[in-house]
C-alpha cells in the first residue's frame, strides 16, 4: 500500500507534467497561430491603409491592437480546448452506467467496482471485493 506522502508526491509530479505540457502547447499554438494572424492583420491594413490612433502625443498603430487581441483571443481559444479534453477523458461513462459503483479511497468520487484505475484522480485503486 502506498503511504500518504507516496501519492501525494506523485499526484503533484503528475499535476505539474501535465500544466507544463498544458502551457508549452498554448505557448506553441499560440506562437503558430499568431503567424497567421499577422499575416491576416496585415492584409485587412493594406485594404484599408494603416491608420493610426494618437493618444497623448503617442502614436498606436492599429495592426500591434488587432495582432494582440487576435493572438490573446486564439491563445485563450486554445488553452480552454486543451484544459477541456483533459476534463472529458473519463466522459465515457454511458458503458458502465448499469455497474455497481463504490467510492474511491483517495478522491471519494464515485467508481465502478471493477475499476483499477480511478477515473477522476487517476489514483490506481484495487478493484472491489476482489
Ligand atoms: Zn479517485
């Protein structure tokens, strides 16, 4: 059986994979997609000449705005994708809808008893009554 600080140390080293690997691919996406978004601000500009908005004395040039907005937009887009295909990865439950459920020991969500894995914390779990 695994003690405490076990699983704890391997849930957090688990936890932190998976937000680098989360972080790594929105930067990545991020960069790729503000590439082509560039090249989409650019010409929406050159269709309407590259107007400039004067603030206090600065000048703002329009395609910094529309790249920003767009690559933060897109970034957002993506990172929400991504957090939300890991939230579904245990969303095929309809299969085992009609077996006995019982609760898992670290998470107490609700299992199938024949689980070995759980399907919330990921936790390996023996199945029950077995
Ligand atoms: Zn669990």
């Amino acid at each position: 059986m695994n003690t405490i600080s076990e699983v704890l140390s391997k849930n957090v080293a688990r936890a932190a994979v998976v937000l680098m690997a989360v972080v790594m691919a929105g930067y990545l996406a991020a960069r790729a997609v503000e590439f082509l978004v560039t090249f989409a601000a650019e010409a929406f500009l050159a269709a309407i000449g590259r107007p400039e908005i004067v603030i206090h004395g600065r000048e703002i040039y329009l395609d910094y705005v529309i790249d920003a907005v767009l690559g933060l937009a897109i970034a957002g887009i993506i990172v929400m994708l991504v957090l939300r295909s890991r939230s579904n990865l245990g969303a095929d439950r309809s299969a085992h809808a009609d077996q006995p459920l019982h609760a898992c020991p670290y998470c107490l969500s609700k299992i199938p008893v024949a689980a070995t894995r759980c399907s919330f914390c990921t936790a390996d779990v023996s199945p029950a009554g077995v």
